[in-house]
C-alpha cells in the first residue's frame, strides 16, 4: 500500500505529516511513501534525508494524490486537489468538519474515507493518537515563553542590594492540556500562577503543579463525558465574570486557553476587564482562532488596548514547526496502523473500533 503526502502551504502551515524517523517506521510495516518535492526543506529537512530512509519523491503533487492508497496532511487540501481524490482512497488529517462540512460531505460521496484527527474520542488506546493533546502541550509552553518575551519586566522574584523585583503574577484561563502545560512552564520560570476553568476536576491538576485555582463559589462541575468544558449558565457567567474582574487588576500576564469544540471560543474576559488592567500587562489568546477569549483578540493581530497588548495568534505552532511536526507525525502513525489489516495489507473500516467511528465523517 502507499502512503502519500504533499507540501502544506507554508505562508499557513509549516508542519508536516511524514518525518524521515516515521518514512522507516511505515516501510517497516511494508508501506511504500511518496513525497513531494522539498516537502521538509523549509524545516532544515533535505529530500535526501527522506530518500536515505526510503521515501520516493516526486515532482508531480497529482500523480501522489492519484496513486496514494492512503494521503495524510495536516490541513484539508485545496479545492482543485481535492478534485484529484478517487474511491476508496483515505485521508487522514485535521479537517476541521465544523467549517468543512459542505466541502467533507462532497468528497465522502465519492467513497473516500475521510478521518479528521481532532475528532479522536478520549480514551486510552487512542492516547497515543491524540493530536489535540500533543499540540496543545507545545502551544500551551510557546504561548508563555512569547508572553514572556514580549513582556518588559523580569519573571521571577529577584533581590538585590538596590531592592527587591516582584514576581510576576500570571493567570491561565483554561486547564486543559495547554493551560497545564502553560502553569507548568510559567512556574518553572519563577512566575506566580494562577488558573480558572469550569471543571471542577481542574483543581488538583492546576494544584499540583503549583499554581492557585480560582473557582467560583457553589461551582458546579462542568465537565462533558469526552473531558472537555461545557457552556456555563448565566448565573456561573456572572460570578465567574466578577471574580475575573477583581483578579485581573493585579494581573501582569493571561494565559488564554479555553476552547469549546465546534464552536466559537467562549468570551471570556469583557472590554471593561481589559481596560481595568494594569497599563504593560500582556494577554496571549491561543483561542483566536476561534473568535478569541477575550473582547478584543484579532486573529495574527496584536492589539493594544490603554496599554495592554493582546496577542492572537492563529497558529503558534508555526513557531516550533519542528518539534509540533515530530509528535504529530507519531500520531498519525499510530492512527493508520490501527487502520491497517496486517494480513490482509488493506485498510479495515471496522466501525466497532470507536476510535475509527469517531473520527471517519460520513
């Protein structure tokens, strides 16, 4: 069987989805891979690196989306190559079904299996396959050392003879996989932290890793079965809203990391907030993407408001392409040889697998 992928369109996407330590791992298995031409090269990867482990590379993008038996990306391919797709062929990538699905539902007329990634139910055996949780460690770290960076003091506490500097204080809003990670790295560079986020089982986490959990008094746990957060009511927006409120002003740095999935970011931090923060503070919003967490994030856009910057970045991952590219291309590693029929050397579409069911759009 073959295994194809072709160059993303690095102005958007510097990752990629075939590393040369996975070219051998799927030749292993008896795949054959085809490439395109300086698919790594703006990571510092020759095609040389990819043909000394055994991938062919290719001139012709078509000719690999013709003959690949399975193509894997990491965005959904432009219009004009998804016309290339014959049946029975898969792809396998982050195809955003939320905002695709005209698109998705046309292609799976076709008889292509289509399996998007960030669909991955939540259980243990697909560990190993999670993409969200792999790239949101990575996200979660880069967001606070860009924060970091772009802020104008020092981090840590220090004491001189000309006196002492205070830490600073930095809030994480969200403790999913990249707030975590976001608490951990702020903490080991000397800042004190702090965290929120609707589930309740949040806590011992933010806990444990040293930061200080602010909750809402009488919180409920909002929390759905697959471990992700769930809208809040009125009445808990409204706490959260005043306890955010009185927190912020004594806040140098936000962490922005709540994310609901398939919808818009849930808004977060209002106008008010913001303008009552204290003049060279820095919000760094990883939800921009999906309409921000704060009144003010714009997409790729830093955005000052009464001295506060608010940065929103579409795709921090752009910022350490290389190590985003070696643990996602591990995951779908993982997810094709749950796919593939040894014995057999075919794809099985075994719907009883909920791994498979969960992330095939039909």
């Amino acid at each position: 069987m073959k295994i194809g992928s072709i160059s993303e369109n690095i102005n958007v996407e510097k990752r990629i989805s075939i590393t040369p330590e996975i070219v051998k791992k799927y030749l292993d298995l008896g795949f054959e891979i085809y490439l395109s031409e300086n698919y790594g090269s703006h990571l510092g990867i020759k095609d040389e690196q990819f043909r000394d482990m055994g991938a062919k590379i290719l001139k012709d993008e078509k000719e690999i989306l013709i003959s690949s038996d399975i193509i894997v990306q990491l965005r959904i391919l432009s219009d004009d190559k998804l016309l290339s797709l014959r049946e029975n062929q898969s792809l396998v990538g982050v195809l955003n079904p939320y905002d695709n699905k005209e698109k998705l539902e046309n292609i799976a007329k076709k008889k292509i299996n289509l399996f998007s990634l960030e669909l991955l139910p939540r259980i243990t055996r697909a560990q190993s396959m999670d993409i969200l949780s792999s790239q949101a460690n990575l996200a979660g770290y880069r967001a606070v050392v860009e924060s970091f960076a772009n802020f104008e003091k020092a981090v840590p506490m220090m004491m001189t003879a000309a006196g002492t500097v205070p830490a600073a204080k930095v809030l994480v809003v969200g403790a999913g996989v990249a707030g975590l990670q976001a608490i951990a790295t702020a903490k080991r560079m000397g800042a004190m932290v702090f965290a929120t986020d609707v589930r309740m089982a949040s806590r011992e986490q933010v806990e444990s890793l040293g930061g200080k959990f602010l909750s809402v008094e009488g919180s409920e746990n909002l929390e759905t079965e697959g471990g992700y957060a769930k809208e809040t009511s009125e009445e808990f927006k409204k706490k959260q809203e005043d306890l955010l409120s009185e927190t912020l002003k004594k806040i140098d740095i936000v962490i922005c990391t709540a994310l609901i999935p398939g919808k818009k970011a849930p808004l977060i931090i209002k106008d008010t907030m913001v303008e009552n923060m204290r003049s060279g503070s820095i919000i760094y919003d990883l939800a921009a993407i999906q309409g921000g967490n704060t009144a003010f994030t714009q997409a790729d856009k830093i955005v000052e408001k009464k001295g506060v910057k608010i940065f929103g970045d579409s795709n921090i991952l752009n910022k350490l392409p290389t190590s985003a590219s070696n643990l996602y291309a591990k995951n779908v590693f993982n997810f094709v040889i749950n796919l593939y029929d040894k014995e057999n050397k075919e794809i099985k579409i075994n719907l009883e697998d909920e791994i498979i069911e969960k992330t095939l759009i039909r």
